[in-house]
C-alpha cells in the first residue's frame, strides 16, 4: 500500500466523518500539532497519553497532522500508522455499510473505544468482514449479534452453507516485549550519562549474547567507554560493543527528529535491518519551522536546528533461545477463539492479526510451535485459522508502506484446498513460507 496521495487521505479522513457522524477535534488538533500534547497518540503500553480520548479521534488526529505538514509537532512513526489504517478503515465501512447486516453495534463501538488496541479490534473485525462481502457470489453476510456468550462474529451465507468467521487481533506489542525496550533503555541510561558529562559524541553498537536482564548498568557503561577509548570493539561471551566517534550534527536546513533520514544518515540505523532497536541522547536547538522561536519547555518541536551533544546506541539481541521468550504469542486467546467456533457446525475460519516487530523478525518458530500442539491436541474442529501478519513501515525517503504476510493452517472440517480469503488489509494472497512470508524490495 505504498502508493496514495494527500487526495486519499483527505478522502478518507472526509468519508469517516460522515460515515460515523463524528466530527474531529480541530481545537486539539491544533493544540497536538504545536506541541503541546505530544504523548496524545502514545500507544498505551509504551506511555500513558496526556489527554483520555476515543480511537477514531486519535487516528483522525494523527492522519490529518500527515495532510497539515509542515507543523511544529510532527512524530512521522505514528502518523505512518495512522494515514495507513484511516483508508483501510474508511475504504471497509463504506463495504460494510452497503453489504453486511447488524453492523451497528460494531459503529457504536468504533466510535466509543478508547484504547488502540480495543479501537483496532473492531477495525479488523470491520476490514475482515468487507474482505468477506467483495466476493463475488456471497449470498449473505451479517455480524452475529454479541448477546450469546460463546459465538464467532461473522456468518457469511453462500451456496446455501453457512461460514462462520472469528476474528482475534494480538495486541500490538506484548508485555514482554514492551519489557524488553524498557529494560534496555534502563540498562544504557548510565552510558548515555557518562558520554554526555564527558562530551563524547558516540555511536555505540551493543549486541548482547546473553539476557540483558542479566547484565549490570555498570558493565554495559564500562565497556562502551572503553571501546571508544581504545577505538576498536570489545568482544566477550555475554556482550559486544562498538563505541565510535560521531561527527556533530552540523546542517543549514531544519531536521525532522526523530526521522528514518535523520537515523539513517546519523546512525546507518533502519528499523528493517539487523538491530533491533535504538536509544539515543540529544541536547538540541529544536524550533518551531514557521518562526524560527526555540522551544520554551512548554511546548516541543520535532525540527532540528542545532545540537552540541549527540549519543546514540543500536541494539541486538543475538541468542535465539533468548528472543523465543519475547516472540512467543498468547496461545489463549487463538483456543478461546477456536472456543466460539465450536458453537457452530460446518465451515468455520479464525483469522487472528498480529504485527510484525522490527525488532523481533519473523515469529516462523511460534507458529510452528502453535501448529504443533494444535495437531497433538486434535480436538479442535476448524476449517481454517488465518494468521494475518502486518508490518508497517517508513522509508528513509518518507514514505509510508503495509505489508501483509498470510500463514494458512488446515483444519480438520476443510473440504477445500484453500480458503476463500486469505489477506484482508491488501490486494492478492501473501502467500510465502509459512511464519515468514514473501521478501518484499524497500521502498527507496
């Protein structure tokens, strides 16, 4: 979904509006965009937002701070998320509304849900059942009213057979995965410190070989100092670090900060690539792009004009059996919703979305894992589960992109050879091999 135009988004952002009945917040809109409620579109387990609001206000916010650009508060990794989705979304109700019955309560909780991950279920419950009412020959389609405790969502009429549809979206980042950033960004912390009372501009590689957890605040700090002093790296058993100078910031136009350009060409660090993540320090001139006035602690600009000191640190993680403790998914929520399935005889498909991490890569051992016990188990009856894996991503250039990956898994009431619907967020069947998918060329 690489390819729309402003055009689109407006479009989208329009067709909400009047679909729904809501109107977006123009006085918070412009409050966000001057920098003055910069955690608004925070995902709820990484940071609590400033202001309690509903999903859609959030996403409506977030795609038209993309349409308003250039603005002095502008976070281009969230409103990627947003300006993707509000098409998606927009794009499904207009389906839904023409096509699916009983999808009223489904709009009243679009509208009311306050959580991303709350608000995103019902989005991919709306986007699955559109996917569903596009073919060509559905007799039926209608959401299943939630009074019973224990029924899928989704019944799809045709050829005189019933199929019935559960869908079940993980959310975005696990605890322990949100753990994990945050047991690093702790572990650096007394480095970032140091470099900065010593005005040592650095870029730090750090790839550990061992649980973090396990490793001291202390070592981590000690090391990095002493592989820039020495100026080559420091390999041991549970840590390896690369400390090298970094050149100051020194540019006549403002930089957005952060930015796929400004981490690629400061620190060679994309989020596709072999680190994981990344922690960085930076004491800047930050300005608002219209004015040239300097921030003044009351409100935060995300354009770059100036920095004395600079200190960022790339990280990995290199132990597999170490990274299968944070990629593996909740198997409950997959069983409950083989659960509601079993309410229902016949056909009978679980679609679950979960997303793809930058940080974590493929999850092909997990889902194999999952295949497994499911086999072992045998006593669940389904024709399909649908794994629908996203990743979103930003190019170095700016532009934003959705990737779809669909692992397919035979159950025992299949009698066709393959499902009638595998991807629902894009066109075509993002078939690959199973847990990994397809290899896509980047953007630029």
């Amino acid at each position: 979904m690489a390819e729309f135009d402003v055009g689109e988004v407006r479009q989208a952002i329009e067709g909400l509006v009047e679909k729904l009945g809501i109107q977006l917040d123009g006085d918070l809109q412009k409050e966000y965009q001057a920098g003055h409620h910069p955690t608004l579109l925070t995902y709820e387990k990484l940071e609590q937002p400033s202001i309690i609001l509903s999903g859609i206000q959030k996403y409506l916010i977030g795609a038209q701070a993309f349409l308003n650009q250039p603005c002095t508060y502008y976070d281009i990794f969230r409103s990627c998320r947003h300006v993707v989705f509000i098409q998606l979304l927009d794009r499904a109700l207009g389906i839904v509304i023409e096509k699916v019955q009983n999808y009223n309560q489904k709009l009243m909780l679009l509208k009311t849900a306050e959580r991303y991950d709350e608000f995103e279920s019902v989005l991919f419950e709306l986007i699955v059942a559109a996917r569903y009412a596009s073919i060509e020959g559905i007799d039926e389609i209608l959401f299943i009213k939630s009074s019973e405790d224990k029924s899928p969502d989704i019944e799809i009429k045709l050829g005189g057979e019933s199929i019935y549809v559960e869908c079940k979206k993980f959310d975005r980042s696990t605890d322990i995965t949100s753990d994990l950033r945050n047991v690093i960004r702790d572990k650096v912390a007394d480095t970032l410190s140091a470099f900065q009372t010593q005005n040592r501009l650095a870029l730090i590689e750090l790839s550990f070989h061992s649980d973090p957890r396990n490793i001291s605040e202390v070592t981590i700090r000690d090391l990095c100092i002493e592989s820039f002093r020495a100026g080559t790296p420091i390999i041991g058993p549970f840590l390896t670090v690369y400390a090298k100078p970094l050149a100051r910031f020194s540019e006549d136009a403002l930089c957005l900060y952060p930015s796929p350009k400004y981490y690629w060409e400061r620190y060679e660090y994309k989020d596709q690539s072999e680190w994981f993540g990344i922690v960085n320090r930076i004491n800047g001139i930050f300005v608002d792009p219209s004015t040239g006035n300097q921030t003044d602690g009351t409100w935060l600009s995300s354009w770059l004009s100036d920095a004395d000191f600079e200190c960022a640190i790339k990280w990995k993680i290199t132990d597999e059996e170490i990274m299968w403790q944070y990629k593996r998914l909740g198997y409950t929520r997959l069983f409950k919703g083989l659960d509601q399935l079993s309410s229902r005889d016949g056909h009978t498909v679980l679609h679950a979305w979960f997303e793809r991490d930058a940080s974590l890569g493929h999850r092909q051992r997990e889902l194999l894992d999952f295949f497994k016990r499911i086999s072992t188990n045998a006593q669940d009856n389904f024709s399909w589960i649908i794994f629908n894996e996203t990743a979103l991503d930003v190019s170095v250039s700016g532009r934003f992109d959705l990737i779809e990956h669909s692992h397919k898994i035979s159950g025992p009431s299949s009698t066709d050879s393959e499902p009638l619907v595998t991807t629902v967020f894009v066109d075509g069947d993002g078939d690959g091999e199973f847990g990994i998918g397809q290899n896509y060329p980047e953007l630029d």
